[in-house]
C-alpha cells in the first residue's frame, strides 16, 4: 500500500512537472538564457524553476547538463542549485498546509474528473491545463493513501520501542536518523518523495521533531547523489557543478549539526501548535498532530535560507576549490561537448531543448570556420599549409560526431512530453542540422582540393584566382548571414534577403563556369586546374543552396 501510495504521488508530481512545463517552457527557457554572473539572480531562477516544476533533482540535472553545454559557468550554476534547495522547501509547506489538514479525496477526485475532462478539449493549453489538474489531484490523492497506508504507531509497539531505542543515543540518534533520511532520497531518487514519507511519517507518530529535522537534513544530502550520478558521463565542468552542491549542502548540514538542538527550540517558538509527535486528549487518546509537519516546513525553509545568506558569500571561493579538487583531464580529442544528460530527470524536454539549439550554433561556428579556413588556404597557395588542412578534416570529425549526437538529442527531446510547438521547432532544426552537415562536407571537399592543387601545381593565373576568392567572399556573406539568425526566429524579410543572395551566387556561379569551360576550349594544357576550379565553383554554389534550406527551416516569426 504505501508502494502504490508513493506511485500515485510521484506519477501526479511528474504529471504536473510536465504540464507546467509544456504551459512555460519556452519563458523558462528563456529564464536560464538570461542568467548572468550575478550569483543572486542565479539563486532567484533556480528557485523559481524549482518551484515551477516541483522537484529540485530535476532542476540540479538541469544545471549539470547546461554546464556541461557551456550554457552556465560553475560560478552560475552553483548560484542556481543555491535556489533549487530553497524552492524544494515549497512543497513541503503545500503537503504541510494541504495535506494533513483537509480530507485530500473531497479535493483530489472532483479535481482529477475536471482535469481529464479538460485533457478531451482541442485548445493545446487547455489540455495541459487539464493535465496539471489531473496531477495536482493525483498528488493529494496518493498523499491521502499514503498516509491511510501508515500504520498506527500506537498499534504498533514492537516498531514503537525499537525506534525509541534509537533514540537513547543523544547527539548519535540525529546522525542515525541523518543517515536514514541519505539513504531514503537516494533509494526513492527524489527529495519531494523523501520529503513526503517524512512528513507523514512524524504526522502519524513515528518519529518525533528532532528526529524528523535530522532525516530532513540526510535528504539535504542524498538529493545531491542524483546530481553526481547525472555527471558521470559529462565533461570535468559538468562534474565540478555536481561536486559544488554537494560541498554546498554538505556545509549547511555541518553548521547545522553544530547548532541542531538550539536551532530546534528557536523553530518551536516561532511556530505556532505543540511540536510532539503525537497528542493525547483528556481520556488519553492519542492523535496525529497536524502541527508537526508545520514545524519541519519551517524547519527545511529557515535552513535553507541561512544556508544561502551564510555562504553566497562564498561561491568564488567554493568554485576555485571545486576547480582544485576535480582537475581538468588532458585530452588530445576536441569532439563534441553536448552529450544528452536527460536521461535522470524525467520530463524535461523543454528545458534541455536550450541545449540542442546551443549545440546547432556551435555547428552553425564550425561551419564558419571551415569555410574561412579554406579560403585562407586557397588565397595562400604558396605555403604549406598542410596542418590548416588537417585541423579542417578534424573538424569534419567533429561535424560529423556533433551532428550524430544531436539527432539523437532532439528526436528524444520531440519524442519527450513537450508541446506541439516545440517538437515542431525540434523537426525544423532536424532540417537545418542536415543542412549544415553538408556545408562542411562541402568545406571539407574544396579543401582536399585546394591541397590537390598545392601537391600538383596546378595554379592558374593570378586574375581567375582573384574570381575563386571574390566569389567565396559572397559565399562567406551568406554563411554569416544564416549563423547570426540560426538561434532566433526568421522573418519575411530575412526570407527575401536569402533568396538574393542565392541568385545572386547562381549567377556568379554561371558566368564563372561558362568562362572556365571557354578556356579548356582555347587551351586544353590547363584542362586538370580548370576542372578544380569547376569543382569548387560548384560546391560554392551548393554551399549557397543549403544556406538558403537553412533559413527556410528555421522556425518563423509570427505576424
């Protein structure tokens, strides 16, 4: 029963976490875009996701994966996890004020029947409004059988006098219950879960307030395990994240040790409503206390608060001994850096979508570069410049690995619970990473000629050169013309200005080619340089008609 009670809750928490998602994913997105070095605005957006999407695991993934994409530095990210512990606290007042004090079935059901009701609905909002109900009411109901799943403590006390047991071992009986509470998160793999059993457990009398702070205090800690897992497989900045919220919160629990039982009686007096574990009436009944999980709400926040005004202070200097404790691996390969970290928090394809398009600019770079490599290479046919050419087929590597990884990247997060505009955006980007796939093959192809046409001699004279770099220069125009807008949404005019360019390059393409043809005609002995000189005309041109399938994918702005 308290499984199935805890599936209930956990399915309902997850609903409303994708729902809200797919409501606001693109302003959440857009939040985590507009973090700057400003460490408290990293602790208000990481507080305000975590509140949004209810569960701190998902936000602290969040930030290993973004960190490892180079969308946030360690100094952010750890001012963002700052604010994830503080917005976990928001649903531990939910369960306190909500759960024990109302029959939770009178609320849940008649809000899961209007919920999926409102899921039968055509508008696409409106569904995931019902979506949300459907999980809000999903969430008190398996709450409410979580707590009929509890047994009695007072019909229980075999289980009563082991547990006082433990308590008999003073300050030893916190760290056995700090244990319990590591051990709880990691077991469930989410705090809000732990947080939950918690609550319900000292509101049913099974553990008294001290002990209830001290395993609040264990889930402070096992949360962080989730995070470490998430960046076993990222990169040395990702890791250093994951290793900063666990020295966070492992501070916070220290100081926390250091001043429980007076931090305890200072909780007492400023919550109102007797602290016990259970309370018994004038015949001696005992009764659950619904003032107890009030406590430990206060509690959690008052923790989390001090934790942050104590040691923001400090962020630069836990970051420079993250750095010194996990050291940067040396590394000959310069591969792709965007590996798909979603796989230990579910749902949250909208928010590492951020991460695919900031992968597709860094292809959209690597395009660039290539070309402007080339053109360096050809415009300087007399020096060996064979390591340019190398550092261009590694960089095709590259391409080539980047582009693996973001298919797989977008097709998960499209096939993820995500709204439809998204995973339209998600299809639209699929086009446009083809698309940039083929201007490095191109980049890499012209190149391999270029270097040809250095092995073998075959120059020609300087005035039909000039044309190759002239007309690459226009190719160049069109490159950075397709990169300044492959993040943002296209318009009517961009649209025009894509078209000129391309006829434009037809055009030019054409002219060139029908005088290289003239002069095979007239002088058969430059017949091998001529056809070079076709060969890069032509990918020219090619490179100009995938820049405009580029601009045509990319997502419109609306009118």
């Amino acid at each position: 029963m308290i499984l199935g009670s805890l599936g209930v809750f956990l399915f309902g928490m997850r609903l409303m976490s994708e729902s809200i998602q797919q409501i606001s994913g693109e302003r959440l997105r857009s939040i985590m875009r507009s973090m700057t070095g400003n460490r408290f605005a990293g602790v208000m957006t990481g507080f305000l996701v975590t509140c949004l999407v209810q569960s701190s695991s998902a936000t602290t993934v969040m930030v290993v994966s973004f960190v490892h994409a180079r969308l946030l530095t360690l100094i952010q990210s750890i001012g963002v996890i700052m604010g994830a512990n503080l917005g976990t606290t928001t649903t531990f007042w939910i369960i306190s004020f909500l759960g024990f004090k109302f029959s939770l079935s009178n609320i849940a059901i008649p809000v899961i029947g209007v919920g999926v009701a409102m899921t039968f609905l055509k508008t696409d909002r409106l569904k995931e409004v019902g979506n949300f109900c459907t999980g809000f009411g999903l969430l008190f109901l398996g709450l409410s059988l979580l707590k009929n799943s509890f047994p009695e403590i007072k019909s229980n006390p075999e289980a009563l006098e082991w547990i006082a047991s433990l308590s008999t071992y003073g300050f030893g009986s916190i760290l056995i219950f700090l244990a319990v509470g590591v051990v709880l998160t990691v077991v469930v793999q989410s705090s809000s879960v732990a947080g939950a059993i918690t609550l319900t457990m000292a509101y049913k009398g099974w553990i008294d307030f001290p002990q209830a702070a001290a395993v609040i205090l264990g889930e402070n800690i096992g949360t962080t395990i989730i995070a470490y897992l998430a960046s076993l497989t990222a990169n040395t900045a990702a890791k250093r994240a994951a290793r900063a919220h666990f020295m966070f919160n492992m501070l916070g629990v220290l100081w926390m040790l250091a001043v429980f039982f007076p931090f305890i009686s200072m909780v007492d007096y400023l919550m109102p409503g007797p602290p016990e574990a259970l309370i018994v009436d004038g015949q001696g009944r005992a009764d659950a206390n619904p003032d107890l999980p009030n406590h430990m709400a206060l509690f959690h926040t008052l923790f989390n608060l001090l934790n942050i005004f104590l040691l923001i202070g400090f962020v630069p200097k836990i970051a420079r001994l993250v750095e010194w404790l996990v050291k940067e691996k040396p590394t000959t390969a310069n591969l792709a850096t965007f590996r798909y970290l979603d796989n230990m928090s579910w749902g949250s394809g909208e928010l590492n979508f951020s991460e695919g398009k900031q992968a597709i600019g860094k292809l959209g770079d690597l395009s660039k570069h290539m070309f402007e490599q080339f053109l360096y290479i050809y415009n300087n046919p007399q020096e060996n410049l064979s390591k340019k050419v190398k550092e261009i087929n590694r960089m095709e590597e590259e391409s080539n690995e980047i582009t693996s990884e973001l298919y797989d990247f977008l097709i998960h997060c499209s096939s993820d619970h995500v709204s439809n505009e998204t995973r339209q955006e998600a299809t639209r980007y699929l086009r446009v990473i083809a698309e940039l796939e083929e201007i490095c093959d191109c980049c890499h192809r012209i190149t391999n000629r270029a270097a040809k046409r250095y092995r073998k001699n075959r120059f020609l004279n300087k005035e039909i050169e000039d044309d190759i770099i002239q007309f690459g220069e226009n190719v160049q125009r069109f490159i950075d013309f397709y990169q300044s807008r492959i993040q943002s949404k296209v318009s009517a005019a961009d649209m025009e200005v894509a078209i000129d360019l391309e006829d434009m390059i037809n055009d030019k393409r054409r002219k060139l080619r029908k005088r290289s043809v003239n002069r095979m005609t007239n002088n058969s002995a430059e017949v091998h340089s001529e056809l070079i000189y076709i060969e890069i005309v032509n990918n020219f041109e090619r490179i100009a008609n995938h820049s405009k399938n580029i601009i045509q994918s990319l997502p419109k702005e609306t009118t």
